[in-house]
C-alpha cells in the first residue's frame, strides 16, 4: 500500500521557497542600484550638480592664490558633471538594447521567454542561468558532433 505524504512532505517549488538573508540582501542591494542609476542619468540631477559646481567656483575664485588651483577646480567640476552625462548616455543604450533584445526573444518561436525579464534577476540568479545556458550549450553542440 502506498503511503501518503504528509504536507510538510512535499517540495516546495522555488518560486515559494523561503528566501536567505544574502539573497534578501543582495536584492535590497539590486533595487538600490538600480535606483541610484536612475537618479543619476535623470536631467534634474545634471541641473542640480551644474548648479552646485557653478555656485562652489563663483564662492571660491577669489580664495585662490593660484591659477592652477582654479584650474584643477574646474577640470574636478568638469569630470564630476561628464558622470551624470555618461550615466544618462548609459541607460539610455541600456534600455534600448534591452528592448531590441526582448523584440528577438519574443519573434522566435523557441526562445525561452524566462529571459525577457532578466535585468531584474539578481547576480546569484544570472549566475546560476549562466550555467544553466553553458550546460545546455554544451549538450547542443555534442548532440551536433555526434550526429
């Protein structure tokens, strides 16, 4: 006679399992990133640090005794306003590849749509689907030698 299993007996799908403090963690840690990026390609932000930058050399040119302490001054300001513009620049392709990559992804019939939403995995969880993508890989490709 065959026994049957307690509730507790059964395994939980992955999707329900309990989460550790480090992935809890490093999810916390995703979401903040993934916000800090935001704020720093917004335009609101470049305005303010241009604003900012401007009013530190107006309050500071006449405390220096050198030029090329202004110089310095200056090319520091400059670098730390290229930040904002290369952030922006950098969502702004980042979010276009996405969508040209969600496009071919969904055109083909045997494309795994797990992968549509895979800027929101977190590091451990593309990790894990490297593997999984490289073992399948490496399956194909000794499936197409031997054949």
């Amino acid at each position: 006679m065959i026994a049957l299993k307690q509730w507790h007996e059964f395994s939980v799908p992955s999707v329900m399992k309990e989460k550790t403090a480090n992935q809890r963690m490093e999810e916390w840690f995703e979401s903040m990133v993934s916000i800090a990026l935001k704020i720093y390609g917004h335009p609101l932000t470049f305005v303010i640090a241009f604003f900012l930058v401007l009013f530190f050399l107006v309050q500071s040119i006449r405390h220096y005794t050198y030029l090329q302490e202004l110089i310095r001054d200056i090319i520091v300001s400059i670098t730390f306003l290229s930040f904002f513009i290369i952030q922006k620049a950098v969502n702004k392709t980042s979010a276009s590849i996405r969508i040209k990559i969600n496009e071919l992804i969904l055109s083909h019939d045997k494309a795994n749509n797990e992968l549509l939403d895979i800027e929101e995995k977190t590091e451990t969880e593309l990790e894990e689907m490297t593997d999984k993508h490289t073992d399948e890989a490496n399956r194909s490709s000794q499936t197409n030698i031997t054949a």
